[in-house]
C-alpha cells in the first residue's frame, strides 16, 4: 500500500489515503471524493481538472518529462507552476512515492 496526502489549496486540512501500488494519484483523489480533482476525462490526460501541486520533497521522484503531453496541457492551465504542477492522472503510485504530499489547487464551482 501506498499512502498519498492530499492537503487543501489553503493549506488547512490534510486528507489521507491508503491504495494499492499502481494505483494513479487521481485515482487516490477520486477514492477520497475529492472535489477539487473532478478528473472529467477519467485518466486520459485531456482535461487537466487533476491538476496538483508537487511538494517540494517529492519533486525530483515526481518530475514531469520534458515535451510529454502532460507538460503540454499544464501550460495551458491558468493555475500553472513551473516545477510544482502536474497531473494526478499521469502519476503512477509505487513503494518509492509512500507518504507523498500534493496541494490541491482552489476549485471553482460551476
């Protein structure tokens, strides 16, 4: 098992969770019912609405390869950080990521 921390956008509240290896860190999100990883495209790396932030302790085991379609649609998103954003979708729990830590980013309602 693979524990993920998942902190608000305000830095307030802290919410845990416990998945198997090999599950994707939205996948842990959506377990949670988090409501800032809506996840609209179930995964496929098309929506961005998983978007998170790395913190910085786990940036180099996390980091986003140059050029990938992940990097691309970051980009695009008004909330992006060089260097901290990525996609839940797009990361892959293992023995080495146990205990990580994600921001969530604020979620606006519709």
């Amino acid at each position: 098992m693979v524990k993920v921390n998942f902190v608000s956008a305000d830095g307030t509240l802290v919410q845990s969770v416990d998945v198997p290896v090999g599950t994707t860190m939205m996948e842990a999100a959506k377990e949670l019912g988090l409501r800032e990883i809506p996840a609209d495209c179930g995964g496929s790396c098309a929506c961005g609405t998983c978007h998170v932030y790395v913190d910085d302790v786990w940036w180099e085991k996390l980091k986003i390869k140059e050029n990938s379609l992940e990097q691309s649609l970051l980009e695009y998103e008004k909330d992006y950080k060089e260097g901290v954003s990525r996609l839940a979708c797009q990361i892959q729990l293992n023995d080495d990521l146990n205990n990580v830590t994600v921001k969530l980013r604020e979620h606006e309602l519709l």
